[in-house]
C-alpha cells in the first residue's frame, strides 16, 4: 500500500484539526493517508523545505490568509504556493479558503496555478474526498463557488491589466481614493487617470465609483 503524504497549512487550529480527521478518515483503495498539519506561514515553510530534503508531500492544502485580518503580516498562504512551486514542484497544491471572490482566486491561478481551490463554504466530507482523488489522478479539482467565479472571468471579452484589477479591488472593499496608494505602487494623479478609464470602459463615465464597482462585479473582474 501507498503512502498518501498530506500536508494541512490554515491558522485556525479547529478548522485545521477538522480536516485532518476528514483526510485521515478517507477511505482510498490502495493508498495510507498521513496528514501533517501547520498553523503559520513560518511552520509551513519549513515542514516543505524539511520534506524537500527527504520526502515530498503529494498534496498542500493551503489557507490563503494565514494571520488574522487585524495583524500586519507579510506573508500568504499565495506567498507560500509561490515557493512550494519552486521547491517541490512535484507536489500538488490546493487552496482552502473563505475567499471566493473572482480577483482574488484568478490572481491565485494566475501566481501559483494551483491543482485544485476550494472555497471554505463549500467544503464537506465529500468534497474533500473529491478534491483528493482528482488533484492525484486527473487534476484540477475547484469546488462550485470556485469553478463559479473562474467560469464569470473567461466569460468577460474586456482586457485590464493588474494594477487596473488592483484599483476594482480595493475599490471594492471600501478603500477611500485617498488611502488607495498605500496598496497599490501608482502615485495618486496615476490611479485617479486610470478610474477615468475604467469608468469609459465599463460605460460608467458620468456615475460615481459605486456605479465602476457594479459595472466590475457584473463582468467578473472583482
């Protein structure tokens, strides 16, 4: 019988601990499942880096935001999908998160191009039995609300670029126009020339950012 190694990354140890039973308790013809657990960036790292060294994990499941909202923390469970792409390319890579917003799972396809992404919400027993015998056998796996908000983005015949997608973003969780340089590398004269684009692009020229916000939400770009 094979061994299955899995390792769980999220920051809250409940959540953590619950998918480890659930993975734990798969029933998989033909395979052991031995599910390892973290609950930071830094502790995830170096239990990558260590199976790098000697064995590699056949799947990450990764948390997108590993911290709490409220602390200022440098590093993703995105940033972590980066590296584990570069040291263990071999492994397979699924995200769980409560994100399921159109910009942020694109962003993630786009920077580490997972094998599977599950939204939190979706997430059972048998979804995450679904997840794992597809990512090992014919990846990828994307639970609805994920395949939702990818499908909503190929659908869209509009091209911006990243900054532009940046602007929506914030934009969007109700950053004010002034506060929006301290997330986004453009000087306040740039981003402000760049929502008179959008705003011509979506059809929103003579309406206020609320009306570029629907008119984004409504094409998928956030």
């Amino acid at each position: 019988m094979d061994t299955l190694r899995i390792l769980a990354i999220d920051d809250h140890e409940i959540t953590m601990l619950g998918y480890k039973f659930i993975l734990e308790s798969l029933k998989i013809e033909g395979y052991n499942i031995i599910v390892d657990t973290a609950n930071s960036y830094d502790d995830g790292k170096k239990l990558i880096e260590e199976s790098a060294n000697s064995f590699n994990y056949d799947i990450l499941f990764l948390d997108v935001q590993l911290f709490d909202p409220n602390e200022d923390q440098p590093y993703t469970g995105e940033d972590l999908g980066i590296l584990a792409r570069k040291i263990v390319p071999e492994t397979k890579i699924a995200f769980m998160s409560s994100f399921s917003d159109n910009f942020r799972i694109n962003s993630i396809l786009k920077s580490v191009d997972p094998d599977g992404y599950l939204v939190k919400t979706d997430i059972d027993p048998k979804t995450l039995e679904d997840a794992v015998r597809t990512m090992i056998t014919t990846p990828p796996y994307y639970s609805s609300k994920a395949l939702g908000a990818i499908r909503k983005k190929m659908a869209n015949d509009l091209e911006i670029d990243e900054k532009d997608k940046q602007i929506l973003y914030h934009l969007s969780k109700g950053t004010k126009n002034k506060d929006l340089e301290k997330f986004i590398r453009l000087s306040a004269s740039s981003i402000e020339n760049r929502k008179r684009a959008l705003k011509s692009l979506f059809g929103t020229e003579n309406e206020n950012d609320m009306a570029l916000i629907i008119a984004a939400k409504n094409r998928g770009f956030i």
